[in-house]
C-alpha cells in the first residue's frame, strides 16, 4: 500500500491584512478593501504611481492611518486593534520616512537614541538615557557608516547621512519589522544606492521583514524579493520582480506609448 506524503505546513504569515479599506474624512478613497499577507525575512516593495495608496498601505503596518474597515493581525502578537498589542507592536516597527523627520539641533546619536524612548516611560525623556543605550546607539552608528558622526548636529549631515541616521535610529529599536515610506525620494542616485543596499543588507543579515514603498521601478527590480502593484487603491499585481513584465506594468502605470527615442522601452503614462 503505497502512503501518501505529506507536504510540509508553510509558515504562518508574519503580518496578515484582511478587507482592509482606507477612506480618508474628505471620502478620497485610498484604499480599496484588500487583503494580503507579508512573509518573514522578505523585502517587500510597494509599487506605483503617485496616489496609487502605497504610503497608505505602508502606515496602515503599524496604524499610522487607521483603516476604515479590516484588521491588521501581527503574528505571535495579535490584533493591531488593541491598544496593548498596538503598543507593543510599534515599539518593535522602525519606521524610516521619506524627509527623515530627524531633530536636527541634535546629535546623530541623540537621534538615534529616540529609538529607545518606547521602552521606556516618559520621564525618561526628562533624564539621560542609560550607558548601556548610549554604547548601543553608537553600535547601531557604527554599521550604518557613521560612527564618525556620532557627536554632529544633523543639520550638518548631508541628506544621504540623514536618512542613514534615519535606519539607524529604526535599528537602535530592535525592530520585529521595518517600514520604508519613500526613503530615496529625495536623494541623488549615488545615495539612493547606498541606502537600498543598507537595507537589503540588515533586512538579510537580521531576518527582519522589509516594507518598502517605492516609485523607482529599477530599485523595486533590484532590491525586492516581492512586488506588490498599486493602481487607484488596488493590488494590481503580487508577485516576483522577474514576472513583473509589461502586461502587469500596464495595469499599475497604465497604456504604454512607444516613441522613436524609446523604441526599445515602453514609458507608462
């Protein structure tokens, strides 16, 4: 008799989302009811035009926007709808934005150190943080290239420093998950780069999920182990960076127009 095998069970999803819709209070639709999972140790780019709900999608991982309907369930942890378990799940969530949104009469490492107040109470704020922080802060420095920089104001830095204080300060949280809204809109191609690499790199080298919106199709391509397509508030596409061919780019960019110049690469407008 010959005994039928059995698959191994896939792991649970870290981070599910169900009918999960977003209306904003002037009824813009920015999110579309979708629902969707996000896997352990992956980079995931959210991809799409200006307005497609990508940043939405992005703050929706952590409550920054509160959907209008569905839930957002961490695993191990539970519900995002809880205040507890909300809580606790953004004290584990860096989170690196597009304009960094840094103190800059303050130390890169003062910077970093804001990282920590969530675990602590809030007349930590009044007092020094602990040696202990302090040596970690300067850790968290040191590997994104900037230990160099720890006592300067960040006013000083360039932009490309600011945003490596910036996941630096996202690592010095010892985070479960990391989200990226944009975070080489504003920097030369040079530093774009260089802040990508850094992320695949501690993502790989820490098993840390990745969310990471993006407009830069190129970037999404390199960098991604997963693409997820926004179009008007609706996954579009969902799938490996080297099956994102033209059809699919249709649907998140819209009709492909083929002039003499660029006869050999479809622009989507």
């Amino acid at each position: 008799m010959t005994v039928p095998s059995i698959a191994p069970a896939l792991p649970a999803p870290f981070i599910q989302l169900r009918d999960i819709s977003v209306t904003y209070p002037n009824d813009t639709v920015a999110l579309k009811p979708i629902s969707t999972h996000l896997n352990d140790h992956d980079i995931t780019v959210l991809l799409g035009p200006s307005g497609a709900g990508k940043s939405t999608l992005l703050r929706v991982l952590n409550h920054l926007v509160v959907p209008t309907s569905g839930e957002v369930i961490v695993l191990n942890t539970g519900a995002l709808s809880s205040g507890a378990v909300l809580r606790q799940h953004r004290r584990q969530t860096g989170v690196i934005f597009q304009q960094h949104q840094l103190i800059g009469r303050l130390s890169a490492m003062h910077n970093v150190l804001i990282g920590r107040i969530g675990h602590y109470g809030g007349l930590r704020t009044l007092l020094p943080m602990p040696k202990v922080e302090q040596h970690w802060a300067l850790e968290c420095l040191e590997r994104v290239g900037l230990l160099d920089k720890a006592l300067v104001r960040c006013d000083l830095l360039s932009g490309g420093q600011q945003q490596r204080v910036g996941i630096a300060r996202a690592l010095a949280q010892k985070p479960r998950l990391i989200l990226a809204d944009e975070p080489v809109a504003s920097l030369d191609p040079a530093s774009s780069e260089r802040i990508m690499d850094l992320l695949r790199t501690i993502c790989k080298q820490d098993q840390i999920p990745t969310v990471i919106s993006l407009h830069q199709l190129d970037y999404a391509r390199a960098y991604a182990d997963r693409i997820i397509g926004l179009s008007f508030g609706e996954i579009v596409y969902d799938g490996a960076p080297d099956d994102l061919n033209d059809e699919p780019l249709q649907r998140i960019y819209g009709t492909p127009t083929v002039t003499e110049s660029t006869a050999e690469t479809p622009r989507f407008v």
